[in-house]
C-alpha cells in the first residue's frame, strides 16, 4: 500500500473506532475525495458505509445510490459467495485470508461492465462492531500494457525468425492485431501509383493488390507527409480519412502507422475498427514501438531481397554445369542448411579436355558470403586454366594452393576433389585436398571410398600434393559430395561415412539425375531437415 493511503488508513481507524463511518464528517471525506484511488468501506454486514468521488467515478455508482447496499453489487456473480464466508469467517474468527495482503481481481460497473482492480483490504473495530476498509485501482491500462508488452516481445521474436518479407508480413498482421484489440488491419507499400496493398487480416483477400491513390489514400498520405503515427476516431465525420472508402469497408475508426527505411516512410499498417472509438496510451506505444520493430524488420527484408539476388546470381555461377558432356551422364544437386542469402562456400564443375578427357571438380570454401564467393571463383577458374595444360591433377592443385594461399586471409581454407576422366579407357586420375573421399560403386554393386591423401588447400604454400588413379567402367557410378551431408546430425550423432557407403550400396534403379535427389532426402530424414552445412553432390557415370 502506497505511504498516502497508509496514512489515510491510520487517520480513518482512529478516528472512528467506536462511531463507524458516517458521510457527514466532512474532514475525512475531504481526505477521501482527493485520492486518486477508489476508498470503500463495509461493515461486518457487507453494507457500504463509506463511497469516496473515486468509487463513484470507477464504479459509477453515486454515494446516495450505494450506501446501506452490499457490497457485492459491485461484484461479478462469481465472487459472491466467497465474500460472504470470507466475512463471516473473519467476524467469527477475526482472521482473514486477503487482509493486509494486494490481490487483483475484477470489479462490475454499474453498466455490467467487468474491468480488472487491485484491491488492498485492512480492518479494525471493538467490541462487536467490525469495518472493513478497501483501497481500489483500477489497473486495466497496466494489465493491458503488460498484454500488449508480451504480444510486442512475441511478435519481435517472430520478426527474427525469418527475412522473407512476406512471412514477417502475416506473422505481423494476424499477431498485431490481435493484440491491439482490432478488427482487421492492413499492411500498404508504396508504390508508384500510390499505396498498395500488400497483406489483410480481417478485411476480404480481395482488397490485396488493391492501389488507393488520391482521396481514397488522403489518410496514407498524410502518414507519408508527417512520418508521424494518425488516429481516427471518427472515420466516417473525420475529413482527414476518405469517409466513402471508410463505409466500403466498414471502419469506423483507425490508427495508421509509418514505417520507416532510412527515414522514408516505405510502408503503412493500419489497424481498423468497426465503430468510433479511442485508443488508450498503451495501445499508442504498442503501436509506435511496433513500428519501429516492423521498419527495422522491413529494412533488414529488403537488403536480404538484395543480397539474395545477388547470392543467387553468384550460386548459380558457381554450380552451372554444361548440358550435355559426350561419354559421360551426371547429376548434381545442392542444397542450403539455411535461407539466410549468404553465398556458400560448396562448389562443383564439369569441363572438358582435350583428347576426350574431362575435368571433375568438387570443393569446399570455409565461411561463407562475397570473400568466400571469391575464393571460389579462384580455385575454379585457377583448376580450370592449369588443367588444360597439366596431365597431373596433383600439379594442378598444387599450383592452385600457391594462388589461393596468396589471395587468401589466414583462417581461410579449401577443400578439393580434383580429377582427371578419360571417357574412352575409363581411367580416372584424381588429387583429393582435404576433401571427403568421393564413393565409387561397382556394376557388381561392390562399393569402397576412393584414397585422399593430398591436403588441404590454402593454409600452408609449396606443398606437395599426390595423384592417386582408379579404372572407372562402364554403368560404375562415381559419387562426389561436401562435407555437409555426412556431418549432418541427429542430436550428437552424425550421419557420417559408413551410413553414406551402406546408402549409395543399395542404390538400385535410379538415374544419376534422381540419385542425388534420393541421398538428400534420406539424409534429411536422419538429421530431421535440420542441416549444419551446405551440401553439393555430384555424380557421374561413363555412357
């Protein structure tokens, strides 16, 4: 209990211990008429014998109107009964369960309406005569602040959780405006002719796409011009919102906010309601805060819509395969661990030779993004220009670990699988850099990892690295991977190599094209589609 109303309480005990409450001491009905804080007290008969202006104004009863009555009138049925023992407990026992203690609870108004209080009790009396004094607050502003601050910290959690601006959209539009308490809202864009409408709740799926321009945007363009947040509380009498676009759609009143990038506004969400009303300061800083969450979701969307394009462009650059090599059959895939629009490190490249040769190339650059995207672009174009001119795959890659040494920084490392293929005679001579081994299955089904003895590319230069040679028949599969497919896990488990080799064993049936598509989705079942990594793969059959 607040130090004013303790003292209220000490002046009110002593003063009245053997008189009761009466209405006719002005001195402490003036003391009681300026708090701020409903005062109510009863006697051991539940009656009122004391209705501060505050009580009045809470509970909309006047004095006259509620003196002499029982106090549960101003209670919800279901509280009722609890009273009436809890204070027949306390005549009889002078014990209580909530006296001296802060609970919250709900009041009725005059007008039936339930709103949620904080109620502090304390009692005295003599002899047989018991008073029971209440201290009451209304705390539905508080309550709904909180509401509204755990809907804002669950909506912010939800913005994190992906940067698709479409997804943060609905998550925002359903959550929103739940939590304000409206009946729809809509999200617009801006757009060159005007604002459109980009995502709805509550109003017909037919308003998306929707332009308002002109009149019917007068309340978006005043949001637009002001960059500060509007409301509405008449939409039908207000000049500043379009009042037939307002009966179209049957809102009454609304609160339209800006959002903001690089303080522009870029966007607008607008919550509506069916008829005219006001909006509480926690539902104004609700909707503030919210915006500034939504415009840094917003900003940050739009700059993965940037950066994943050029991702793209740059993946797609590093895993472009010919159409068709003669002599041989191939497929590939790869797939992302997240749709974060960071560049992967995984790679792969078919090219052909002179004298019916062709180039096999699957690596792995450590990290991720443009400086790994780089590093990538250099060791395939780097493979590409020695193999036309070296024999040796070990040579090639060694002269390829000097480049990439020096344009890499010091925790920068490669991964590479590099081998030769003569299409006519099968004979595949390869250098494998710190890369996983790929697998080579037999026709006859016999299945066994190829060697890799040669290391990793970029940390240390002038090494040497060793060329290993195997025979590669006719309808024998060779399958090249990344080390996200074996590092893939189920809690600590990995995938890892004996599951691969048992997998790739018992493939039967399948087309080198359906074959990566087949081992992924068997590794995502394992690692419950929850990869760590990134993976390529790459296999190749001799036609």
């Amino acid at each position: 209990m607040a130090q004013p109303e303790k003292h209220f309480e000490n002046i009110f005990a002593k003063e009245h211990l053997k008189e009761g409450l009466t209405i006719g001491d002005q001195k402490f009905q003036a003391i009681a008429d300026v708090m701020v804080d409903a005062i109510i007290s009863i006697n051991g008969d539940s009656k009122v014998t004391f209705w501060n202006k505050a009580a009045e104004s809470l509970f909309g009863y006047k004095s006259e109107e509620i003196l002499g009555k029982d106090l549960t009138i101003i209670m919800p049925e279901r509280y009722r009964l609890a009273h009436k023992r809890g204070i027949k407990r306390f005549t009889e026992t002078r014990k209580g369960n909530y006296v001296g203690e802060v609970i919250e609870l709900e009041g009725l108004r005059k007008d039936d309406s339930e709103f949620p209080l904080q109620l502090t009790v304390a009692t005295w009396g003599a002899d047989e005569k018991i008073f029971f004094l209440g201290i009451i607050r209304d705390i539905t502003e508080a309550r709904q602040a909180k509401e509204l601050s755990d809907a804002l910290a669950s909506i912010n959690n939800s913005l994190t959780s992906s940067l698709e601006f479409s997804k943060i959209m609905k998550i925002v539009a359903l959550g929103a405006a739940k939590a304000i308490g409206s009946e729809s809202d809509a999200l617009l864009v801006r757009d060159e002719k005007g604002w459109k409408v980009k995502c709805v709740y509550g109003l017909p799926k037919s308003y998306v796409g929707t332009v308002l321009a002109g009149k019917k945007a007068r309340h978006l363009i005043l949001v637009a011009s002001t960059k500060k947040p509007l409301l509405v509380k008449d939409a039908n009498t207000d000049d500043r919102a379009d009042s037939e676009l307002m009966r179209e759609l049957g809102i009454g009143s609304l609160l339209a906010v800006p959002l903001f990038i690089k303080d522009v506004v870029e966007a607008i969400l607008v919550f509506h309601y069916s008829y005219p009303t006001t909006f509480s300061q926690a539902q104004l800083d609700f909707a503030s805060k919210l915006a500034t969450s939504m415009s840094l979701a917003l900003e940050n969307s739009k700059a993965y819509q940037a950066e994943r394009e050029i991702a793209d462009t740059l993946q797609d650059a590093m895993l472009a395969l010919p159409d068709k090599i003669e002599g041989i059959d191939f497929g590939s895939l790869y797939r992302s661990a997240t749709e974060v629009a960071a560049v992967g490190g995984d790679f792969f490249d078919l090219f052909e030779l002179e004298h019916g040769k062709v180039g096999i190339v699957v690596g792995d650059v450590s990290g991720k993004g443009l400086a790994s995207s780089s590093l990538t672009s250099i060791a395939k174009n780097t493979i590409r220009a020695y193999a036309h001119h070296e024999d040796s795959p070990a040579l090639v890659l060694e002269k390829t670990n000097d480049i990439i040494k020096r344009a890499s920084s010091k925790d920068d490392f490669v991964t590479i699988f590099f081998g030769i293929l003569d299409i006519k005679t099968g004979m595949l001579t390869y250098s494998s850099g710190g890369h996983p081994p790929p697998i080579l299955k037999r026709a006859d089904s016999s299945t066994f990892f190829l060697k890799a003895s040669s290391p990793l590319l970029g940390v240390i230069g002038a090494l040497d690295f060793f060329d290993e040679q195997e025979i590669i028949y006719a309808d024998d599969l060779l399958f090249c991977y990344t080390d996200g497919l074996i590092e893939a896990k189920c809690g600590y488990e990995l995938y890892g190599d004996d599951r691969l080799l048992a997998l790739v064993k018992k493939i039967e049936k399948k087309s080198v094209q359906e074959i990566p598509e087949m081992i992924v989705k068997e590794v995502l079942s394992f690692c419950q589609h929850k990869l760590i990594d990134d993976v390529v793969l790459l296999t190749l059959k001799r036609t």
